[in-house]
C-alpha cells in the first residue's frame, strides 16, 4: 500500500495525485458500463438499451447508499490516523467490513422483493418489462460485491492510495467487458449477458482488493483468524455515512420520478437518456474525486487539529475541480453528436441526447460548488447539513418542477433543464450551511480532538 503523507508538505500536488487517480476509477468504470450500453444499442436492439438505461436511477440509489458508507469509514479511519491512533484504525478497517456483508446481503434481498413494484412505479413500457426485470435480477446478486469493493477501496483512500482500487478496477473491468462481448454477441444473451458479465466483474474487483489486504496489507492487513467489530466505531461510521449516502440516494431518490417522466416520452427519450447519462457521469467523476479528496485531507488533517491545512485543502480542491470540470465539459460539448453516435445510428435518439448533454454539461460547474462543499463537511464528521439540505433542496424542487412545469409542458427539454435549476437551489443552501458552519466552528476555535474507541 503506497501510504501518502496528507499532514506534511505541499498540498497541490498531492490533492492532484490523489483526486486523479480516484477520478479515473470512476471513468474507468463508466466506460465499462458505457461499452455494455453501446453493445446493447449495436447488437440487440434500442429496446434492450432502454431496458438497461431505465434502471439507472434504482441502481444509482442503491450505489449511492453504498458510497456513503464507504465514505463513513473513509472519515473515520482518516481522524484515526490524524490521531494517530492506530487501535483504531484496526477496529475501523474490521468494522467496515462488518458493516458492507450486512448491508450488501440486505440490500440483495430487499431488491429482489421491491424490484417489480419499483419498476412499475417508474412506468417502464410492456415490451421492455421482462427483460429489465430479468436484467435487474441478475444486477442484485452483485451488490454484496460492489459494496464489497467500495469498502475496501475507501480503506486504502483513508490511507492517501487510490492507484490500488484503480489498478483491481481495471483488471476486472476488462474480463466484464470481454464477457460482455461474448455472452450478447456470441451466445446472444442480451440483457442477462451483460447483467452475467457485471456480476463477474464486480466479484473479481473485490476479490482481489481483499487479497491484497490479506496478503500485503502493512497497516490495515487483514486476518480472518482476528476478526471483530466494534459498536462505537459502527455507529460513528454510521452517523457520518449514512447521512452522506442519503445525500446521494436523495438526488437517485428523485431521479427515479425524473425516470418516469422520460420513460413518458417513450423509447427514443429513454435509449437517449442511457446513452447520455454515460456520457455525462465521465464529467461527474471528475468532480466527485475532489469532493472525496477534500473528505479525506480534511478527515486526516482534522484529526491532527491542523485547521489552516483544512483550510486550504477546501481553496484547492475547488479549484482544481473547476479547470479541471469546465476543461472535460468542453471538450465533451465538442464532441457531442459523434459520442453519441457509439450507441445509435438513430437520429431521433442522437438528437435527444446531444440536447441533453449540452445541458448537464453547461451546468456542471453548479456540481463543484455542491460536492466540495459536501466533501469539505464530510470531512470534518458533518454530513447531516449536506444530507438535509438535498434532500429538500433536490427532491423538493425536482418533485415541483415535475408536477407542476413539466405536466404542463412534456416535451424533453423542458423535463432536462430539471437538472441545472435543482442544482443551483441546493448550491445556495450548501452555502449558506458552509458559512455557518466556519462561524460555528473556526472563529470559535475547534478542531479535531482525540476519541477514544
């Protein structure tokens, strides 16, 4: 484990080398799922691709659940090692893995029993039905996996190593898309090909992470023979991660209502809505790494009680996350219709979809304003503020917006200027939260603190 010092020396670079990485993690990732939506657009049909685009929003709510956790255990192992405390962060790395097999088993079983229900309530067409319920049936069975992995990676975050997770991601991407490859061309399996495939992948990434802890791991090795979990830690991972993964839930939460309306507008809306919400996470990577980088320098600076590091890590972390965002949306703007061209040849469908690109895009600068600032008070063990402020900010606004401006004007880019407008309702309450928070807190001279686990 390649361990970075986040409480000595510069911090430019180090944000860069640690938030690049990350970033590339996520892109790597949506690549991967990206080819599996081309295949779906090139070799079985339009109609398959919508059926694994219409459930984006479930699986993003259940991910989002999951990456908050992982981001609890992030902050609270980072405090540890600020603290130097190294008891806890044995207890930390043991917790974490507790908490993942309880959650990822419970979130398979739940969604097997909700699945048809949920599907139904996002008014996924007839023609598509059987083969997204086979396709999501499939998916389930890879949570316990994905959750799996999201942990493990979060330890070696905590540890400034985000080149491991990234390196395991790209071995198993590469056998998921091979698979992918053979199972809907080969074996013309379609939907459950690519679903068969994804569930490989995800098993193979967090079956060599945890290999590596067993086998290599220095400060965080694991050992089954030890195994334990400790209550305060659980719950303290909890009280910082559940929050931060209802904050992500809430903006899939009120996706699944923005699904339905373009579900609506019929198959061509949605197939170009898979296609471009592949595209647009590329950028969106981006600017969650230096949210999860902020979260990390400021956890491990917080706990040393190095209040000007914090500081400057937020200046830094925005900036960088601004170059870097605007940089990617243009060249993306750029090459909008030939993007779109890898999943269709259908006019109607690219043209959907460039509309809907050039949109987010524009507007992604609202989305580093909301994560750095989300990322900063995560940080600091303060995820509830973000998590209240999203929920009433997105889903309020997304909810009006629907049933009030889009019913009375369905066309598709009224429903996608959504996006932009809740965005920037959220931004205003996260800064006026963040403002408070650095009267609350700097003026009055707190810092991180030793806790005893």
């Amino acid at each position: 484990m390649q361990r970075m010092d986040m409480l000595h020396g510069s911090l430019g670079d180090k944000t860069l080398l640690f938030a690049v990485p990350l970033a590339f993690t996520g892109i790597i990732q949506q690549l991967f799922n990206t080819l599996d939506t081309a295949i779906m657009g090139q070799f079985a049909g339009k109609e398959a691709m919508a059926a694994v685009g219409s459930t984006s929003p479930l699986m993003g709510f259940l991910t989002a659940l999951f990456i908050g956790m992982a981001l609890g255990a992030n902050v609270v192992i980072s405090h540890f090692i600020g603290e130097g405390n190294k008891e806890g962060v044995e207890k930390g790395v043991y917790t974490s893995f507790f908490l993942s097999a309880v959650i990822g088993l419970f979130s398979a079983a739940a969604g097997e029993v909700i699945l048809v229900p949920v599907l139904e309530i996002l008014a996924v067409p007839l023609e598509i039905m059987d083969m997204t319920v086979l396709y999501m049936r499939i998916l389930l069975l890879s949570m316990p996996a994905l959750l799996l992995y999201n942990m493990e990676a979060a330890l070696y975050r905590s540890q400034g190593d985000t080149r491991t997770p990234l390196m395991a991601l790209v071995v198993s991407g590469v056998v998921k898309l091979v698979l992918s490859l053979v199972l809907v061309i080969v074996f013309r399996m379609g939907t459950a090909g690519v679903a068969f495939s994804t569930l490989a992948g995800s098993l193979l990434s967090a079956g060599i992470l945890f290999f590596l802890l067993s086998e290599t791991g220095k400060e965080m090795k694991l050992s089954l023979s030890s195994f334990s979990w400790d209550g305060r830690v659980l719950l303290e991972i909890l009280r910082i991660g559940a929050p931060a993964g209802i904050q992500g839930a809430v903006f899939s939460l009120s996706n699944l209502v923005v699904q339905a309306a373009i579900n609506s507008l019929g198959a061509e809306a949605m197939a170009a809505s898979a296609a471009a919400f592949n595209v647009e996470c590329l950028a969106y990577y981006v600017i969650n790494a230096f949210g999860q980088t902020a979260t990390t320098f400021i956890g491990q600076n917080f706990g040393a009680g190095n209040r000007e590091r914090c500081r400057r890590t937020v200046k830094i972390c925005f900036w960088q996350d601004m170059a870097v965002t605007i940089l990617m949306s243009g060249l993306l703007i750029y090459f909008v219709k030939p993007l779109m061209g890898l999943f269709t040849a259908d006019s109607l469908v690219i043209e959907y979809g460039a509309l809907r690109l050039t949109c987010i895009l524009l507007s992604e600068p609202l989305n580093v304003v909301m994560e750095i600032i989300s990322g900063m008070l995560r940080g600091y063990g303060r995820s509830m503020g973000p998590a209240v402020i999203t929920l009433l900010s997105v889903c309020g606004s997304r909810l009006f917006y629907i049933y009030f401006i889009f019913s009375r004007s369905p066309d598709f880019l009224t429903l996608v200027l959504v996006y932009p407008l809740s965005w920037f309702i959220t931004d205003m309450g996260l800064v006026v939260l963040a403002v408070l928070f650095y009267r609350e807190t700097h003026f009055a001279g707190v810092s991180g603190k030793k806790r005893a686990v």
